[in-house]
C-alpha cells in the first residue's frame, strides 16, 4: 500500500494548480468511475497533495488499487494527448 501512496503523490506533485483543481473535482462525483464514491467537498477544500492521497485510501480502502490504476490510466491518456499538442 506504502508503494502506491507513493505512486500517487507522485504524480500529483507533477499536477499544475489548475490540473489539481481539475483532479479534486473529479474526486467529489459520485460514481464517476463505476462503483466509486464522491469524497465530500468540504474534505477537499483545502487539501493539499499529501492530504488528498491520505482522503483517497481512507475514501477508497480495500478499491484504492482499483481507482490508482483506472485514474493512472487517465492521467497516462492526458499526459499523452498533451504531448501531441506541443
């Protein structure tokens, strides 16, 4: 579990401001990705990395590999489209 913690934090310190903005948002909706819940609004505010990971597998638990590897999925996707851009 440490390893993927790490992963995360990982790439959210490479998230631009806004791109983090964009990620908390995509955390508070419910079942944006099947079967996961939102995290509530008022946790995410003033969250910062280390604390979004920390809300993530406390909101995720036992699906947290599960939601790692769908939003690196998600994230590799983006990173790529934006290097076809530049």
């Amino acid at each position: 579990m440490a390893k993927l913690k790490e992963e995360l934090w990982y790439i959210l310190q490479h998230l631009k401001e806004d791109e983090l903005k964009h990620f908390k948002w995509f955390l508070e909706q419910e079942n944006l990705l099947e079967g996961f819940s939102g995290i509530p609004v008022f946790q995410l505010e003033t969250a910062d990395r280390k604390d979004t990971v920390d809300l993530m597998v406390q909101n995720y638990q036992d699906d947290y590999v599960t939601f790692v590897f769908c939003f690196s999925q998600a994230n590799q996707q983006k990173f790529s489209a934006r290097e076809m851009d530049q």
